[in-house]
C-alpha cells in the first residue's frame, strides 16, 4: 500500500496493488548465517549480527532484502533475524496453495520457541505488520515489542475509508483480486504492466527498477492468497489481547495524506489499544524506509532503546 492507496487507492490500483518491494543493488551484510537446523515450511529465515533478538518480516511480494540498508546500521549491536516468505525470492513451496498468513504466524511462533528467543522485538511492514499484530494477539507470551510499520489491523478499511465497511463487501473484492492475481502465474509481464502495479509504492523514483524487478520474480500464487488474507483478516478488536508495547510508524507528505490527515486516521485503527505510540516519517510513500532511510532508522533505535 502506498501512502495514497493507504486512504483508498488501492481499489483503482492493479493487482498487485499491496506490493511492498525494496532498493537498488545491495550488498550482502558482512556476516551471515542461517537459521538453526529446523526447517520452516512457510518462510525462510537470515540472522546476523550480535546482540538482543530482532524479527523483521517484511511485506507482501518483498524479499527480505528490503530490510538490508537497516541492517548493516543494527548488526553491531543486534541479532537480526530477517524474514522471507516462501514465494518471495524463493521458491514457494507449501505456500503456493491455500492460505499463508495464519499458517505463517504460527510457524513464527513455532520459530521463537524453538531458536529459544526470549522475547525478541518485531518489526513487520505492511502485510509484515499484520502478521506482527497477529502474533503478539495470539501468542502474547512471545514477543517482547512490536513495530508496526505502515500497517494497521484491517486493511479492508481501505475499500472506503471514512465509511462503514463490512467483511461482506470486501470478501468477494479480495477474492476476485486473488482470481486476477493467480491466473497470472507463469505469465511474462512486461514492463509497462511492472511499472503501472509499483506506481506510488515510493516517492523517490529511483527505487522504481528494482521495485519492477522484484514485482516480476513474486510468485503471484503466494502473493494473491496472501493479499486476500491481509484483506479479510480483522484484527481490530482481537488486538486488545495484545500485552506487548505497539509502535505504528506511518508516512505522510505534503499532498496526502499530510501528518494532520494521517495520524488520527491510524489512531483510529488502533482504538483498541490505547496506549499506543504512533510516529510519523515524512514525507514519504509506503516503503518509508526507502524515503526516508534516516527517519525511519532512527525511528527503529528509538523503538529498540525503550
């Protein structure tokens, strides 16, 4: 979701309108090792670095290379555990049918227990998010502290926002969405289809050709289910279960939404929590971390040091 999709657009957007993709040619983290030996059917996981566990999962069709540039800055003094759905940068496995983010949430629980983390802090952006809310409702024991990252506890609001919106009316727009997406598998899209599905995902235009390239190596069997879960999925009450510290960080710009527009907007969301703490990083689209490298860096330290 873009920053304008996240205030509706994303109803005139393709199908791939929840794309969260990430930047330009990194370079590898210096030291990297994989996950202990048990095998996960969902997700694959990196860790890297030393220090207090940090889980970062990233959105719908990203690789975890979104989170590289954060990274390298946290490595030192943390251990870095860095998500890729199956289906995104890898082949998809058990994900390329039937539903993928509760199975996913559970098989993250799974992971926490067995690699023995004791309540590490996660970061999820966008669909990374939902499934962070979802673990920390679900599994309260577990995480220590969640960031949310432009995502909130139903994205189905997003179908009208300031309206009244049911699950009856979003389901069959998820589904039909889903039907798009799938049946494009195995397709060649050309590049003029890549750009109109990433269009708005950033401010800066430069992030546009790796966006492009990453929306065309998503498996769009992973990512359709995927979509249509994060569409009805609602957690807006079931969140007040949550005993874990919640940060929302959003974005904002001088067009829309502006900080005055978007911050009671995703307070909002958040009604069941009231003692959540929202940050604004602006201006900026979706992958505020791409806009803005250094605000949200620093926003994440500031999470990471209460």
């Amino acid at each position: 979701m873009t920053s304008r999709a996240t205030f509706g657009a994303w109803l005139r957007a393709p199908i791939f309108m929840l794309l969260s993709l990430g930047i330009l040619l990194m370079p590898a983290l210096p030291t990297t090792v994989a996950a202990q030996d048990t095998e996960y059917q969902r997700f694959s996981v990196e860790v890297v670095g030393e220090g207090p566990d940090v889980i970062l999962i990233p959105g719908l069709a990203t690789p975890r290379d979104v989170w590289l540039p954060t990274a390298r800055e946290l490595a030192s003094h943390y251990r870095l555990h860095l998500v890729q759905v199956k289906g995104f940068g890898e082949d998809a496995g058990i994900n390329a049918d039937g539903p993928v983010l509760a199975p996913m949430v559970e098989e993250l629980a799974n992971y926490i227990e067995q690699e023995g983390l004791q309540k590490p802090a996660v970061v999820g952006h966008s669909m990374g998010g939902l499934a962070a809310l979802m673990l920390g409702a679900r599994h309260t024991d577990l995480p220590g502290k969640l960031m949310i990252v432009d995502a909130m506890p139903w994205f189905g609001v997003l179908a009208a926002p300031g309206q009244e919106v049911t699950m009856e009316m979003i389901e069959p727009q998820a589904a039909a969405l889903r039907a798009g997406m799938i049946a494009t598998y195995g397709q060649d899209l050309t590049p003029e289809q890549l750009a109109a599905q990433v269009q708005g995902q950033v401010l800066d235009p430069a992030h546009l050709p790796q966006l492009m390239e990453w929306a065309g190596r998503a498996d769009p069997r992973v990512a359709g289910q995927l979509a249509y879960d994060d569409l009805t999925t609602d957690m807006r009450q079931e969140i007040a279960t949550i005993t874990a510290p919640v940060t929302v960080v959003f974005p904002w710009n001088e067009t829309y939404p502006t900080l005055e527009q978007a911050e009671p907007f995703y307070r909002a969301q958040y009604a069941a929590l009231p003692e959540v703490e929202t940050v604004g990083v602006g201006a900026a689209g979706h992958f505020l971390m791409l806009d803005q490298p250094g605000s949200f860096l620093q926003a994440l330290e500031d999470f990471l040091a209460q």
